[in-house]
C-alpha cells in the first residue's frame, strides 16, 4: 500500500468515525468471503458501514478523529473489523449480536458508545434495549399522563353530577310508565 492509500484510508476511516454514533469491534478470522459480505450488507442495511484496515492506520484514524474515539486504541488487536453506526447505535448493536450468533466465528470485542468503552457483555445488553421508536413513544406516554389525569380529575364531578341527574331520572314514579318526568 503506497503512502497516498494510507493517508487516504486513515482520512475515510477519520471522516466516518467523525459522523458515528457508535463503533463496534469485531473479530472476523475464519469467516469466509461470502460470510464477510453477508456482514457488510447486513451493517449497510442497518446505516452502517464495514471497515477492514490495519491496526496500525486504525490506531491513526482514532487518535485523529475525535478523543471520543481515542480509548478504542487498546483494542486494535489481531483481524479487526470497525462496525460503525450512523444513526440508532441499538440497531446496530442488534445487528452485530445476531450476526455473532448466527456466524460463531465472528467474535464481538468491545465498542464505543459516547465516548465510553464498552465490553462485549455490554453490546449485548445493549442488544436488547428496545428500539428507538419504542422509547420515545414510551417517553410520550410517561409526559401525557398526568395531563391526561389531570383532565380526567377536572372532569369527574360534571360527570358525577350527570350520573346522578340519570340515577334521579331513572328512579322517578312516572318514568317507568313512559311519562315524562
């Protein structure tokens, strides 16, 4: 690899780590082309991207994106492959766990989730937190409650006084004969 493809590579790898919202760490030896594929598609679907480099430029590209991404250093050890999450880092982390069950040989390292290292324990956990989407419309409903029950407080005693209006209508002599009341 000449000089210019480094500082190209290391420049992409930069730019990338620069828009992620998480990077996860993987070790792919012994999975094959068409495994490696199927994972790249699979993070492509997911907005993500695949990256595959040297340890050595990666180690670059951390240190010179952001020192958000500074404490990954460590971990570039061995056949790495950086998973890096554009958007929902959940998804991602979903993506990546079930891919590391379905191919055994693919073994998740650790990643990187606003600036704080996490153990492969932790991706996993991370895994299983529900979408996105989910929350929020979980966070909605935790803010529209006490509106909500708050109308419903304000709302009881008219509705207190029409039941009642009902139970003295019902109970009147003549209207059980169709006389009105």
């Amino acid at each position: 690899m000449k000089r210019a493809e480094k500082i190209d590579s290391v420049q992409e790898l930069s730019g990338d780590l620069g828009r992620a919202t998480v990077a996860v760490l993987a070790e792919y030896r012994g999975l094959t082309a068409g495994q490696m594929n199927r994972l790249r598609r699979a993070i492509r679907e997911a907005d993500g991207r695949c990256r595959v480099a040297k340890n050595t430029l990666a180690k670059r590209a951390v240190s010179a994106s952001s020192s958000r991404y500074e404490q990954l250093g460590p971990l570039f050890q061995g056949p790495l492959a950086l998973l890096i999450g554009f958007r929902d880092p959940v998804a991602m982390a979903k993506v990546v766990v079930k891919l590391a069950e379905e191919l055994p040989k693919l073994e998740i390292k650790g990643a990187i989730l606003d600036g704080q290292v996490l153990p492969a324990a932790e991706v996993k956990a991370l895994a299983t937190l529900p979408a996105r989407e989910v929350i929020i419309a979980q966070l909605l409903g935790l803010l529209q409650a006490p509106a909500a029950q708050l109308l419903r407080t304000l709302n009881e005693p008219a509705a207190r006084l029409a039941r009642l209006v009902d139970a003295i209508g019902k109970r009147a002599p003549g209207a059980e004969a169709g006389e009105p009341a």
